[in-house]
C-alpha cells in the first residue's frame, strides 16, 4: 500500500493539469481519477480508452475502447449494456490479460457468475509507476499483483502501454511482465487465456444459431434472435486462414474488420517474436471473444502437445502485444505485415 500511495503521489503531480477539462486537441494525454478507479487516455482530444480497476472484474482493464472517429468497439455489457448485446461470459470485460490455470487457480473466469468465486484468481492494480504523454504517443506504466483466494501473491505484473496515432489508426502495445514470488508458478495448459478482447456485437461473426439478447432495460430479453442479425464481423490470419476456423490456429496475427454503423472498422491484434509459443494460437470464437494463447496447446491440438509453461521462484517473463484499431477502411495483410514487422522489432 506505501508503494501505491507513492507511486499515485508521483503521478497526481504529473497529471496535476489533465483533469479532464484541459485536454489538448492533438497527442496523448492523460486524465487521472481515482474516485473512479480508472485513467483516461485521450488521443487527438477523444477518449481512446481508460485503464480500468473496476472492484467488481476482478482484474484491471482497458474499456471501452474507441476508433479514432468515436466508435466504441468492446461490448458494453455487464459495465454499461447497450441494447442488443449478448449478456453472456459476463467476466470477458474490455480489454486485459490473464489466465485460467495458474497453480490451479482461474484467474480468467474469475466473475463468471456474476460474483468473485471462492476458488479464483484475482489481479489487483497496486500502483502507478510512470504517465507521459506526447505528440504522438503516450506511455502508462502500472503495477499489479496476482493473489491466491487467500491472498497469497503469485505473480508480480509490471506492464508498459504504448499509445500511439498515426493518422485514423489508433495503436495500443502492451508489454507485461511477470515475476513468480517465493514458489514456483505453473500456467497448465488449458484454452482460457491469455490476451482478450470482448468485441461490440456488430464485430461479431453472423454465426448460424439463435440468441439471447439484451433489451432498452438492459437485461436479457424474453425473445430469442439470429446471431447473424447485426453482425457484419470476419477473422482473417496471418496465415490465410478466415472465420470461424482461426480457431485453435496458430498465426503472427488476427484481424476482425466489420462495420459499426456506417463506419469500416479493423481491429488486429499483433504477436511478438519474443513471446513463449509463438505464434500464438488463438481462443477467437465468433460470438466476440478475441484472444490470443500461446500457452493452450492441449486443447488447440485435441491433446498432442502440451506446453505447461512455468516459473521458477523469482523468475521473469514478458508477454508483448499490439492492438491496431482502423477507421474508415479496413486494413490490408500488407499493412498488418508492416506494423507487425515494427513491432516485431521493438521491445527487445
């Protein structure tokens, strides 16, 4: 706690002039709120996202998240349902990163049910270490810690957030690392991980099958409707692959491009040449869930390998990812080769 207190100190002193009333109209800037439990992240004068430790999501998060233009492209559910919106897997919030096996303990469907499990896996925010912004990017560095149901600390998390512009691309890096405390830290192998993103519903697939969804009152409505009304969604790999089939694939990255509204929308999401397992294989399923697990091999390959990542105590290990957002126009391989090639060679 005297780490947090110092860290939050050092950062009210550097965002002392972004309260949310003075943001400049061009670059990254901040605004700070900790009666709300979050940090807002404006670029070009809009919100672009907030880094989010909601008591009730049991881990920290990225959400909403927006185009350059304005849209939002996360669901808004359970935190602000909109209409229309699947009410389902109510702990795939935003934008995070965690895991569903580590020492047996989930730290990814922890809220499932609406309620901290008794047997989950909790992240907590524990401090802020560094907040700049900039012309064209802006850096937050935060702490966090991966605690047992009793409290005990398994994992120490210190993670960078890059934001950047570049024209009507908005571009997020993430780099994370994790150090074991006293014990060895297992992730055994299972799909449930590790890097998501809960898309809107328009960025859905239009998958074949009925659904529940959510009315004007926010709740599930009583009518049941195609999963394909509304949603205009498509995956597309690195590897050629599309649709529902990148599930289980491995690939260097994954794009979702639909439209909201009347707006194009493109959402990739980057692996890094350095990471364990790559390339990545990836959880992306259809009805939103996009996520990318370089430790599930068991499930993604019916039981042929295993990986069974661990930590020895006081180990590292850094897990880096890139999130680029489009707006207007849907991004081509060639540019996502691009991007994934510069990022490649970043964070060494």
């Amino acid at each position: 706690m005297k780490n947090y207190q110092l860290t939050l100190a050092i950062t009210l002193l550097v965002c002392i002039n972004s309260n949310g009333q003075n943001i400049k109209p061009s670059g990254i800037d901040f605004s700070l709120k900790e009666n709300e439990r979050k940090i807002d992240v404006y670029a070009a004068g809009k919100l672009l996202t907030s880094y989010c430790w909601p008591e009730n999501v049991y881990k920290p998060i990225l959400y909403p998240v927006y185009t350059a233009s304005g849209v939002e492209i996360t669901r808004g559910f359970p935190l602000r349902p909109r209409k229309g919106e699947r009410a389902d897997h109510i702990h795939q919030v935003g934008m995070w990163l965690n895991y569903g096996k580590v020492n047996g303990y989930d730290f990814w469907g922890n809220g499932s049910r609406g309620f901290k499990d008794p047997a989950g896996g909790e992240i907590k925010h524990t401090g802020i270490v560094k907040v700049q912004g900039g012309n064209d990017e802006g850096t937050l560095v935060v702490t966090e810690s991966w605690l047992s149901p009793s409290g005990y600390e398994l994992l120490s998390e210190k993670t960078e957030y890059h934001f950047f512009i570049q024209g009507p691309l908005r571009i997020i890096d993430r780099v994370t690392t994790l150090t074991a405390n006293d014990s060895t830290v297992v992730f055994s192998d299972t799909k449930e991980g590790m890097f998501g993103i809960r898309v809107a519903r328009q960025l859905e697939l239009p998958l074949n099958e009925m659904i529940t969804v959510i009315d004007a009152s926010g709740k599930p409505s009583g009518n049941k409707i195609k999963a394909s009304e509304g949603a205009t969604g498509n995956y597309r790999s690195s590897r050629g692959i599309e649709g529902e089939k990148v599930w289980g694939t491995r690939a260097e990255w994954m794009h979702l491009y639909g439209i909201i509204g009347e707006e194009k929308v493109s959402v990739a999401v980057c692996d890094h040449p350095l990471n364990p397992g790559y390339p990545t294989y990836w959880h992306a399923r259809g009805y939103g869930l996009f996520a990318a697990n370089p430790l599930g091999w068991n499930d993604f390959t019916g039981g042929k390998e295993q990986f069974n990542f661990s930590l020895k105590p006081h180990q590292s290990v850094t897990f880096r990812y890139r999130v680029i957002i489009g707006s207007g126009n849907h991004l081509s391989d060639t540019e996502i080769n691009l991007f994934a090639r510069k990022f490649g060679e970043k964070y060494l």
